[in-house]
C-alpha cells in the first residue's frame, strides 16, 4: 500500500486569528482515518476568557459568549490534543491537514503558553511524519486562477472541488469538517500521483501538473520533499508580494515555524 491508503490523523484547529504568536486555538480536532472510517476527537476551548474577534467568529461560528459558555480550560485542551497528537505520532501515524503548518505551529506557541515546553518537548519528532494538502496541491498543480476576489486559488473549498468533492458550506469551516476535509484530498491526491497521467481527469492548466514527480515515495521520502517543496513555494510568493513590497517576507519553514521569541 502507498501512503494515501494508510490510516492517518487528520488535524485542524479554529482560531482567534492567524497570527501564531499571539492568536489562540479556539476549537480543534483530532481525527483518526482509516479504511474503517473516522473516528473524531474535537475540544472547544475557552481561550482564557479573551474576546474572539467578529471576524473569526465569522469564519467559524463560534463567538466569544459560547466558547466562555462551553469551552473548556484552554491548558487542558491543549494538553490533550497534543497527548492524542503525541499517540499517533509514536504509533507512526502520518499527520494530515490543509496548510497544517498553521495548525502545529500555533499548538507549539499554545503549548508554550500553557505548559511550558515546545512541541519538540511534547511529540517525539523524529518521528513526525506529515501531509499537508496545500503544499502538494500547489506541487501536483502549479498553476491555478482565483475562482473570485474573495476565493483563492488554494482555500480548502477550492482545492475540494478541484478533486471533485463534495462540500458543505454549512459544516465547513469547523475543525472536525475542515480536518476531514483534507484526509479525503490527500487521498485524493495520492490516488492521482499513483494513477497513469493518461487515466487521470482534465484540470484547468493540466499541462503543468506534476503528479508523476511524487510517484513512488513513500512517507518518509513523502515528508522530506514536503520540506524542500514548501520553502520553493514560500519564496515563489515572496518575490511575488516584492514586487510591491521589497520588504515582504514569507516563511518557508515546514512542518512547523520554530519559535523565536516570547509567546504572549
């Protein structure tokens, strides 16, 4: 069996915001997938009582009166997705989401916050093996216009339907949904790179896809091209974002963006 057909822990977290040194986790998942189906882990935090702006309210629902309501304490969310994390990892499962490097990126500065350790403290990373959907949806197909000036070419919704799935805007944008979402493109995508390019189906800008450059590697040499693929795409879109701001910078550090300074 290749990767894509192997159980695998699909992640996702909803937050107050993007920024990963200051925002904080506001729900997560955890799911395990499997031939079997999927088995979901989710946690609603209360984000230590601070406001969730509207704008994150409206991606993901949850405003700041019902996470007060019903989150939990956000030190203990985030220990236990970390601990369920930290299982699957030593049980060497792959981890899967779309731009996942967020979503292990802020657990790293929540675990910071809250426990006192890093992730590197926390899950046995020589281990860690991931699958981020975005990194190699932007490899196997390279080029892609925007849908509309509000939908980009990349969001989660749009790379659904790119691999013909189906997509409920009324669950999406949850962690459980969004999580789940991305193992099914990985499958998706797997399934394509291993597929003869004469059987696979017509794209927009076909002609540059590069499913056949993944074929063959399994996880280990899976993540280690993830690696070099993602820093290739980070400054691709650096020297696009220079061209208006010389001072623009885009980080290209993957799985996860190494903390530098003083969690808030």
């Amino acid at each position: 069996m290749t990767w894509h057909t192997k159980p695998m822990i699909a992640l996702d977290t909803e937050s107050t915001g993007i920024d990963i040194e200051t925002d904080r986790i506001v729900s997560a998942a955890v799911i395990h997938v499997s031939r079997d189906g999927a088995k979901p882990k989710t946690w609603l935090s209360d984000v230590d009582g601070m406001e969730i702006p509207e704008a994150a309210t409206a991606v993901h629902g949850i405003p700041t009166e019902y996470a007060r309501a019903h989150g939990r304490p956000a030190k203990e969310v985030t220990e236990e997705v970390l601990t369920a994390l930290g299982d699957a990892v030593s049980a060497g499962l792959p981890i899967v989401g779309h731009n996942v490097v967020y979503d292990l990126s802020i657990l790293d500065r929540e675990a910071r916050r809250h426990l006192g350790v890093g992730l590197d403290n926390v899950l046995p990373m020589d281990r860690l093996r991931v699958i981020d959907t975005r990194v190699l949806d932007q490899h196997v197909l390279p080029r892609r216009r925007r849908v509309s000036p509000t939908q980009g070419p990349r969001q989660l919704i749009t790379v659904a339907a790119v691999y013909s799935l189906p997509w409920d805007e009324k669950a999406a944008h949850g962690s459980e949904y969004d999580a789940l979402m991305a193992a099914r493109v990985a499958y998706r995508i797997g399934s394509l790179i291993e597929m003869p390019r004469e059987q696979r189906p017509e794209f927009e800008l076909g002609r540059f896809q590069q499913f056949d450059q993944l074929r063959g590697l399994d996880l280990d040499a899976l993540h280690v091209k993830q690696i070099e693929m993602a820093a290739e795409q980070a400054a691709g879109l650096q020297d696009y974002f220079r061209q208006k701001d010389p001072n623009a910078v885009v980080d290209g550090r993957w799985p996860v963006i190494p903390f530098e300074g003083a969690s808030a």
